[in-house]
C-alpha cells in the first residue's frame, strides 16, 4: 500500500490508547473494573490486557450502530479488501456466514451451494428457512477428498432451479481447492443470483501475489472472511465484506439479529492491527508463508510414503486453482489415517496441527511460523513413517459421501423425533448433525437419509479417534431421526 492511503491508521487501537491514557474511572461494565476484581485473570492475561477490556461508550463508539472509530475502522479495512463495506465480527466467521446467508435468503429460498460446505451454512438453513440446492463436488480418487463445484455443474443447477437466489462457493475449501469463481459470479449474475464467498481460509488471497483470486476481485456479493486464520487476529474475529450491489443497512440489520451487542474490544482491535499489518506488509508476509509451504511440500514428498500435493491437481475444472500455503498431506500411503498421524504428532512429538481427517492432515503454515518450525515438523513425519507404518489395507479413505436430502434442514431440525441406537437408523431420516471437527464438514445433516455408507464411516471414524461433533448424544451411539 502506498503510504498516502488511510491503511496505516488503525482507529480503533488509537481510540483504545487514548482511553488507556486517561485513566478513566469504571462504573460501567464489565464488572472486573479493568481487572482490579479479579486479580487470578489479570495475572493470566495481563493488566495491559485486560484494561482494554471495556463496554461501548461514546469515545469508543458502538458496534451495533457504529458513527466513529468503529465506523472509520470498518471504511479502512473496506478499501483494504477492495470491498464497498466492510463490517467487524466478533462471532467467529460462522457469524458472518450466516448473516451472508440470513442476508441472501428467506423461509422457502433456494440456495446453489456444495455439500462440503462448514455447519455454519447450515445452520443458517436450519434458522432461515431456505432450502439447499447441492451441487455434489468430486472426489479425488487417491486423496479422498471433495474438490471444487465444477462451472458446467453450477450453470446446470441454474438452469434447473432458475428460481434460486443465491450461489455459495467456497474459496477455498480447507484442503486449498478452489472454483472457478469469476465463472460462477459471472453466470450467477446474469441469472440474477447473488454469490456469496466462504473465505474462512482465503483472507490472504486479498494481500499476496501469484495466489488465488479473492471473492471482491472476482465480483462477489458477499464474503465471510476469517481474519483470525491466515490474518493474524485473534481467535473468533472475521471480517464481514459486502460488493457495492449490496444494501449495507440492511446487511448491519441481519447481523444484529445474532451478534452481541457487547463487542469485544480486544477481538475488534486485533482485526484493526491485523489489517494495518497486512494491507502494509502483506505481500512480503505471504510470499514467505508461501516459500515455507512449498519448502515443507517438496521435503516431505523427498521423504517417500507421504504425498503433500500441490499445484499439480489444478485442471481448470474441479481444481480451478490451488492455495499454495496449504500444507496438505495425504497420508494412508504409510498405513496411517490422518487422525493417527494427527495424534502421534501431538502425542509423540508435541506438535499441533490442524486437524487429520481419515486419510489426510493439514498443517497450518500462516504469518507466524519460521523455518526451524517447519524442520522440525518435516523431521517428526519422517519419524513416523520410519517408526509407524504398516499396511494400509482395509482403510477407508472417501472424505466426501453425497447426501441423500429428503426434507429441508430446517422442517428436520424442528420435526418431532426420536433417539434410536446408531446402527438401527439405517434407512431414517435425520434431525441432527454428525461431522468430524475440524474440519466442520457434516458427514449427516438434518434432512438427510441414513445410509449404509454414512453408519460405516461414523464407526470407522470414531475407532481412529476423529473428533465427533453434532448430536445430542454425545458418544455418538444414538441418533435422533424424523419420527
């Protein structure tokens, strides 16, 4: 960014010191009274913290109907993403998805979207209404995983549901895939349907080169993008980022149906820091995230066993382009499912990825890792392979089963039910969701009929130790279904 624009200010963090300056006296909430009530959370989290840890007032502005700082925030991190409005979130990006979709869509909407899509636009089906018009993505037969909507599969869905609204895409998906965005906005637009963009892991297509092309460049309506990923702000803060064809007012409306109206400084501060840093220090940042990614993939590729895959699955289809900073790495070559390898990193050599799902694991290369770190990861797999390996027959590797969808989300979610031992639903429709999180993608959700296949890869799923999510039992050997 050139130095003459407004990226260097950072209105809310200025209005923050200022405030730390004053040395105001408290009689507003939060009751701590910048910690002096609760000396064990200053100490964990800092007084420097926690200080800055106070409600809405005037001098700070108002996230629910911002008119200053939070206002002038929002317009600078809008011509940072090259955005006509931009709107802080403090719910996570499941909050922004839902108030794309809450936006977008009313009770009996339809809505073009893939099925490997976050439970976040999901749930928003369940709320809302709308009814889902999957686009079933394919399967990359050797990794397992679900890639892009193929354009000829959106123009198709259009042409037989011209009556839909709106068409979701992901960009990218976990695993880094990417659609054809500017052809599915194109398309969409020409049918009079908005598009909205789940960027929960493409917030650095927006700062870096020779990347992916991010939803606002491409003509998006809407986009949910995760700061708090690849951005470098704190956990649960997004960016909520709207096109010019999009009535602002009323998409301030939709989120305030749902988000707090007691923002948290620290996460809307974090935002305003985390773009200073990026729109300012962005390509520099991200070419080196890229060259560790890359340097993490060939190395582990040279090891044997493993397949960190790349570029090379772009095909200008399913894989219209690919996020080169995703550490992606199949694994069942080795006889070991992700989540297995997951564990023995963790377990074994102290570190912390991602998540592994049945034949693959991520590994989060972002704008705080160095080199050493990388090493020592490449090392620890090396390790694992030599040390763990064994026969990968009899594995199960398919990420992605297509849905069976009987009933809408929402008329399922809220039908009358009942719980019955898991291998007795067999043929049922359920109430419930079931996934493995992360990464979030439902294996069942409400509406949807069980299938062989599906009780096969939940039990399969929950002997390797996936984390299960989504049901009311908790141990996952019930479900509930439509009565």
């Amino acid at each position: 960014m050139e130095e003459n624009t407004r990226q260097h200010r950072a209105p809310i963090y200025e209005a923050l010191e200022e405030f730390r300056e004053a040395r105001v006296v408290p009689f507003d909430v939060p009751g701590h009274k910048r910690g002096r009530g609760n000396r064990e959370l200053a100490d964990f989290l800092g007084d420097r913290c926690v200080g800055i840890d106070v409600n809405s007032m005037k001098p700070l502005d108002n996230l629910c109907h911002p008119i200053s700082v939070i206002r002038e925030a929002e317009e600078i991190a809008a011509e940072a993403f090259g955005a006509a409005q931009a709107f802080f979130m403090v719910g996570g990006t499941t909050s922004a998805v839902q108030s794309m979709v809450l936006t977008a869509c009313k009770r009996g909407d339809k809505i073009i979207l893939p099925r490997n899509v976050h439970r976040s636009v999901i749930n928003a089906l369940v709320l809302n209404g709308a009814v889902p018009v999957y686009v079933n993505p394919e399967v990359e037969d050797r990794l397992g995983i679900s890639l892009g909507m193929r354009l000829s599969q959106v123009e198709k869905a259009i042409k037989e549901n011209p009556d839909a609204v709106a068409v979701l895409v992901n960009n990218p998906t976990y695993y880094g895939i990417c659609s054809d965005l500017r052809g599915i906005v194109k398309v969409a637009h020409e049918n009079g349907m908005m598009v909205l963009a789940d960027e929960a892991h493409g917030t650095h297509f927006y700062f870096g080169k020779g990347l992916p092309v991010s939803a606002m460049e491409a003509g998006a309506d809407m986009s949910s993008v995760s700061m708090h990923k690849s951005g470098g702000s704190l956990t649960q803060s997004s960016f909520l980022l709207v096109g010019p064809d999009v009535h602002a007012g009323y998409v301030r409306q939709i989120i305030n149906l749902t988000q707090t109206t007691s923002g948290s400084y620290l996460l809307m501060s974090s935002l305003d820091i985390s773009r200073r840093n990026l729109a300012l220090h962005g390509k520099e940042i991200f070419e080196q995230v890229k060259f560790l990614a890359e340097y993490a993939r060939n190395e582990i590729n040279e090891t044997g066993g493993y397949y960190a895959f790349g570029k090379e699955l772009v095909n200008n289809e399913a894989v219209f382009d690919f996020d080169s900073t995703k550490l992606s790495v199949h694994t069942l070559d080795v006889g070991l499912a992700g989540i297995e390898v997951y564990d023995l990193l963790r377990d074994e050599y102290d570190i912390q990825i991602e998540f592994g799902d049945l034949g693959n694991i991520l590994a989060y290369i972002s704008i705080g890792d160095r080199i050493q770190e990388v090493e020592r990861l490449v090392s620890a797999l090396t390790e694992i392979r030599r040390n763990f390996s064994k026969s990968k027959a009899g594995m199960l590797s398919q990420e992605y089963i297509a849905p069976d969808v009987v009933v809408s989300p929402q008329e399922a979610f809220y039908a009358k039910k009942e719980a019955l031992p898991r291998r007795e639903t067999l043929g049922r429709i359920s109430s419930e969701f079931v996934m493995c999180y992360p990464p979030g993608i439902p294996i069942l959700a409400p509406g949807e009929r069980i299938t062989k296949e599906i009780l096969d890869y939940i039990s399969y799923a929950k002997e390797k130790g996936c984390s299960l999510t989504g049901p009311e039992d908790a141990e996952i050997e019930n479900l509930n279904v439509l009565k």
